[in-house]
C-alpha cells in the first residue's frame, strides 16, 4: 500500500543487530576523536596505544557491520521498490531527491536545447536551399561533433550538497520553457535572416556553387551561414545551463567551460 501512493518507492534493510552494532562501532570511533582532541590541548605527547586500538577496534567492528549487510536476503518490498538502501538510514531520501532533481533539470536543458538547434538549422537550411546553396560534408561533420562534446559534458553536472527548497519544472511543456525556446529563437531568427540578406548582396548570380544539384562550392553565404550556426550552438547550450540551485555551475563544470571556451577561440 506504501508503495502504491508514494511517488518513487525507497526499500530501507533493517537489521536491529547490525544496527546496533553499527551505532556502538560509530560512537566507539566519535569518543576517541574527542579523547585525541582533549589530549591535544593537554599535552603534545602522543596519544595512548589503547586509543589507537580502541579506534582500530571500531573501525574494524563498522567494516564488518557493512560486510554482513550485504549477506542480507531482501525481502517482497526491495523487490517491489525501485531503490533499495543497505545504509540503515533515511539519508538515501535525500541523496535520491538531489540526484533526480539534477537529471531532471539536465533533461530540461537537453531538449531545451534540442528544440533550439532544430529551429536553427531548419531555419538555415530553408535560407540557403532558397539561394540554391547548400552546407558541405566537413561543415556538417565538425557542428555534429560540437554538438556531442557538449552534449556529453552537460551531462557531468554534479548535485550540489544541499537540498533547495525550490521544485524545478516537473514537464518540458511548462510555460516557462517554452517561452524560454520561443525568445531565444527569435534572436536567432534575427541573426541569421540578417547575415544571409548581408552575404546574399555579395553573390555572384553566375556563381557555379548556387546549383542545387551541383558539387559542393563554398561561397560567402554558406561561410557565413556555418559560422553563425556554430555560434548560435554554442550560445544555446551556455544560455540554457541552469545550474545552481539544484546542480553545479557552469564555472563549476570545468569540462563543459573549458569546452565552450575552446569554441569561441577556434
């Protein structure tokens, strides 16, 4: 019945012997910091063998609480349950609250992300399909691979420590997001009919490249119309990064800044 009413379903092994056994080894361990600590400010002297055995002793008496846990059977409700927890405590809850959020919130910015270039690339394709140009193999190949790399590091985001108390969006479909996508292709869409009115001017109309059919000629046009997409890729997944409060920055991910750093250098 528990599990049919809660939203993700959390199986908690419970062992009172082990639990117990882990309580004592754990307060066993936190007296004899707190004796090195007072035998610090006393003396500088060393701290006594029997300290050192007893916190060995501890130590040794968690590991084997740990090890026996695993040997635990589990029960109708770990099978029933998608998470199952061998700490012996309710921390998982919040470790699973953290961790969902952050894949959420990337989930978010992927197709955010996703619906942004669709509209880009359609728009630059119609432009040039207009003029009769079209983009080249290598040009397709190096945005591809943009794209992935950063794809790939968006993903590395971490969940930071501390649970926000604000909820992210539950759907990509919220008001939010979709005005988010509408705004920022509008300034795209101003970019990029500006850069092909401005290189359109600068055609040649006997120019062999404005066949459709034809082989692969660059020209003014498709340079320019390549260079913005790979700016307006790049763009998208720097404004669309939301980071704090539910994941790590984007001056936190060292390797999504690093990458984008790269892209506006090259």
């Amino acid at each position: 019945g528990a599990l049919k009413m809660a939203h993700v379903g959390i199986s908690i092994v419970s062992v009172p012997d082990l639990e117990a056994k882990q309580r004592e080894a754990l307060k066993g361990m936190s007296s004899t910091k707190e004796d090195k600590k007072t035998a610090k400010r006393k003396s500088k002297k060393k701290v006594h063998s029997a300290k050192k055995r007893s916190l060995e002793e501890s130590l040794r008496a968690l590991a084997e609480a740990e090890e026996e846990l695993n040997f635990v059977a589990l029960g109708d409700a770990s099978i029933a349950s998608p998470f199952t927890s061998r700490t012996m405590s309710i921390k998982c809850t919040k470790d699973i609250l953290q961790r969902g959020r952050c894949t959420l919130v990337t989930m978010l910015q992927i197709y955010k992300i996703l619906g942004v270039n669709c509209l880009v690339n359609a728009l630059v394709l119609t432009r040039l399909h207009m003029v009769g140009v079209k983009q080249g193999d290598r040009q397709l190949t190096v945005v591809g691979l943009v794209v992935a790399a950063l794809f790939y590091f968006i993903t590395r985001g971490q969940p930071l420590p501390s649970l926000s108390p604000k909820r992210p969006p539950s759907s990509v479909l919220c008001k939010q997001t979709l005005l988010s996508i509408i705004m920022q292709f509008g300034v795209h869409f101003a970019c990029i009919m500006a850069v092909t009115h401005l290189s359109t001017l600068h055609l040649d109309p006997d120019d062999p490249s404005l066949v459709p059919d034809g082989p692969f000629n660059p020209n003014i046009l498709n340079t320019a119309t390549f260079i913005v997409t790979v700016l307006a890729t790049v763009n998208t997944f720097v404004v669309n990064y939301r980071g704090r409060p539910y994941m790590q920055n984007l001056s936190e991910n060292k390797l999504m800044l690093r990458s984008v750093q790269i892209c506006y250098v090259t």
